[in-house]
C-alpha cells in the first residue's frame, strides 16, 4: 500500500487529491517535452528556436514544481518551514500564507481553462491548430486532466484552512468558557 505521509487530522481525501495533482500536471508535460524533442505529437510547424525550447521546458518545470507544493497542504513542511530554509526554518507557516496563494493560483487556473475553451468563440479565426486525428486525440489526452487541478487544489486548499484554524476556534471556545 502506498504511504502518503500525511499528518494527523489531514482527511484521507485530502491527501489523495494532494497527491493527485502532480499527476494531473505530468501529461501535459510529457506532451510539452515531446513536443521540444521533436516528436511528432504537433503539426509540422518548423523547428523550434532555442528561446521557445527553453520557455517550454520552463513551463513545464514550473508547472510541475507548482502542483508539487499542493503537497505541503498535507505535509508537516505546511505547517512548520523546514529547518534547512535558511532565515525561515523551524518557523510555523501562517495559514493565509498558504492559502491565498493556493486559492489565487486555483482561480488563475479556473481562468486560464475558461479563457482556453472560450477564446475560439469569442475570437474566431483561421486555426491555428492544424493536427491530424491521432495529434488531436494525444493532446486531449494529455491536456484534459488538467482541468481537476483547480477544483483539487481549491478543495485541499479548504481543507488546510479547517485543520489549521480548528485547533484555533477550540481554544477560543475553551477560554470563553473560563
């Protein structure tokens, strides 16, 4: 069985939705990496310079390296910054500094996705996208998980909130019974 790590008062479903995230990520950054190393997963559209190589192998890393800090919302280095961090090791990570950017980076991507499926119809023009069947399937394939990281992220995200700030709320209700 597969051991998640995940702290204690982290929901079961939490800790596999923080785990899925990376997961949904990696297709598309598969396709991305296939694309830069010149398979044919894309119409033929010329050679790929330097500069777009390195921005999509940027984007590819960044993107992972973003889905992998989901993690955190169900870690111990969520809650308390690793001793090794210079400056801020051993130090309680505030709840809101979690959250706020987990939820922003959750409504960017719920934005990005909309604008995505959107923009063909508020824009229409000449395709750009000119795949054959099999091109169009791969991509679907890879790109389409992408849509659960939104609402996984936003729903760890939640429950990192409650058990953060739970511990809080009891001992406010302890003292206004004193």
């Amino acid at each position: 069985m597969l051991k998640m790590n995940a702290l204690p008062g982290v929901p079961r479903w939490a800790v596999l939705a923080a785990h899925a995230v990376p997961l949904v990520t990696l297709p598309s950054g598969l396709w991305r990496i296939a694309l830069v190393a010149g398979l044919p997963v894309a119409p033929p559209g010329g050679d790929m310079s330097v500069g777009e190589a390195l921005y999509v192998l940027s984007l590819t890393a960044v993107s992972e390296a973003l889905a992998l800090l989901t993690l955190g919302l169900v870690r111990s280095w969520g809650d308390v910054v690793p001793r090794r961090i210079p400056l801020l090791g051993g130090r309680r990570v505030r709840p809101l500094a979690a959250v706020v950017p987990a939820l922003l980076g959750a409504t960017a991507l719920t934005g990005l996705a909309v604008w995505f499926f959107c923009a063909p119809y508020v824009n229409p023009g000449p395709a750009v996208w000119q795949g054959t069947p099999a091109q169009d399937a791969l991509l679907a394939v890879c790109y389409l998980p992408l849509l659960a990281w939104p609402p996984l992220l936003t729903a760890v995200t939640i429950a990192y909130y409650r058990r953060r700030t739970a511990r809080n709320r009891a001992e406010d209700r302890a003292l206004a019974r004193v």
